[in-house]
C-alpha cells in the first residue's frame, strides 16, 4: 500500500475516534475532536497531492478518497446535529447531495465515462471542512460557513449534473 492510500485509510480510522471524542463534547474532549477532524482534513488533500505528484494514483484511492470524505464529513455533521450545533435541514442537503451525485458517478463509470470533480466540488469540501471545524470548537462564523457550504454544495451539485448530462447518453 502506498503512502497517499495509507493517508486515506489514517483517514477512516480517524472517524470513531473524532466521533467519540465529540459525544464527549466538553472541555478538552471538544479540543481532541477538532485537532483529530482537522488532522483528518489535511489527510484529504495530502493524498491527493502526493497520489498526483508521484504517480501513485491507484483504483483504492479512486474509490476510497472520495468515500473517506464522504465519511468524515457526514459523520461530523450527524454529531454536530445531534449535539444542535447544526440545523437537520443542512445535513439532509449535504447527504442528498453526496448520495445523488455519488449514485450519478456510478452511472457514469459503468457507461466508461469518468467525470472529474471540479473547482466547486473541491472549493465545497473545504468549505464543509472549515466550517465543521469552527462548529466543533463553536467559534463565531461556524455557522455561517456551514450555510455558504450548503449554498456551494448545491452548486456544485448542479455543476456536476450539467458534465453529467452532457457525457452520458440517455437512450
């Protein structure tokens, strides 16, 4: 295994632990949750970088980057609702979003199309990232980041239906 796909799978492992120590929530177990979610965070676009500048982009890391995102994220805003610091209409958008647009790539692949994510979608991701990160630590501006974040992930939903429908044929 190499080192961006062993940086995603660090990832996944990260989530219980990030997700315990939010339950907690308190004091110095809220701390631990934000340095373990924004540890993970930066795992996401290291192994990116270092699976494209090296050459080292495998089918693992395809399907599991995007799904370890897919993860952390979800699972930071289930807690965040659940403890309510997040509004249960902005995680149904973002879970909407990420099932829709993830069944449209499966799509897509077994037609042999690849459609790659684009600016919104990356600029969507940190978005998310940052904002749960102010929401975690409950710092000022938390929460209007998570709504500029669901307003990106709309558009970066509708960016991805306009590549999509313009590759796949709808016979």
């Amino acid at each position: 295994m190499n080192l961006p796909n062993m940086l995603t799978t660090a990832r996944m492992a990260m989530i219980p632990i990030y997700l315990i120590a939010q339950m907690i929530g308190s004091g110095r177990s809220a701390i631990f949750a934000a340095v373990i979610f924004l540890l993970a965070s930066c795992t996401d676009f290291l192994d990116g970088y270092l699976a494209r500048k090296n050459n080292l982009v495998t089918n693992y890391g395809k399907i599991m980057d995007p799904l370890a995102d897919k993860l952390l994220v979800l699972t930071a805003l289930i807690a965040l609702c659940v403890q309510n610091k997040v509004a249960i209409w902005v995680v149904i958008i973002i879970l909407a979003r990420e099932l829709g647009i993830t069944s449209l790539r499966a799509v897509a692949s077994s037609e042999g199309i690849v459609i790659a994510a684009g600016p919104w979608g990356k600029f969507k991701t940190v978005t998310q990232m940052v904002a749960i990160f102010l929401l975690i630590l409950e710092w000022p501006f938390g929460t209007a980041l998570i709504y500029i974040a669901v307003l990106l992930t709309i558009v970066s939903a509708v960016d991805y239906l306009v590549k999509f429908s313009r590759k796949i044929s709808w016979q």
